[in-house]
C-alpha cells in the first residue's frame, strides 16, 4: 500500500487517466474528487462488502426456501398494502 500526505487542492494520478483530488480536509473528514474514464467502476468499500455479503446469504439459501417464498408471493393479491403502509 502507498501512503502520500496531500494537502486540499492536491492530488495523485493513478494509471491512464485516474486522477484523485483532496478538495476539502474539516476535522476527521476529507472529502476526495475522482476524476476517471466512464468505464472504470467506482464504488466505497462498504458498498462493495455489501453487496459480497448479500451475494453470499442469496446463495446459501436453500432451494426449498426459495420455492416455498416464491409460492406466497404469487398467492398474494397484487397492490395489497403491507401492514405498515395501511392508512397512509
């Protein structure tokens, strides 16, 4: 892992085309521009490990489970309301 110091204003290219800028330091935060071509994926890590960790449970589910939810929603009425919408 590189670690570089950079100031508000300052920035560091990486590869072809990957600029990342400090545009602001307050406190504990810094807030990052990313300037890249439309082709590479940005994303913050906790959205990443999200998505992984629903990718997983989606596939640990048995198939039987599967079925069985697939089965109550198509014995559901369309555009009932859930208890919580009910009144609104």
């Amino acid at each position: 892992m590189l670690v570089i110091r950079r100031r508000a204003g300052e920035s560091v290219l990486i590869g072809d085309g990957v600029e990342v800028e400090v545009l602001e330091i307050s406190g504990n935060q810094v807030k990052i521009g990313i300037s890249a071509p439309r082709d590479v994926l940005i994303l913050r890590r906790e959205v990443q490990l999200t998505a992984e960790q629903n990718e997983l449970a989606a596939k640990s589910m048995p198939f039987a489970s599967l079925a069985g939810l697939l089965g109550k929603i198509k014995q559901s009425p369309q555009g009932s309301l859930s208890s919580g919408d009910k009144g609104k």
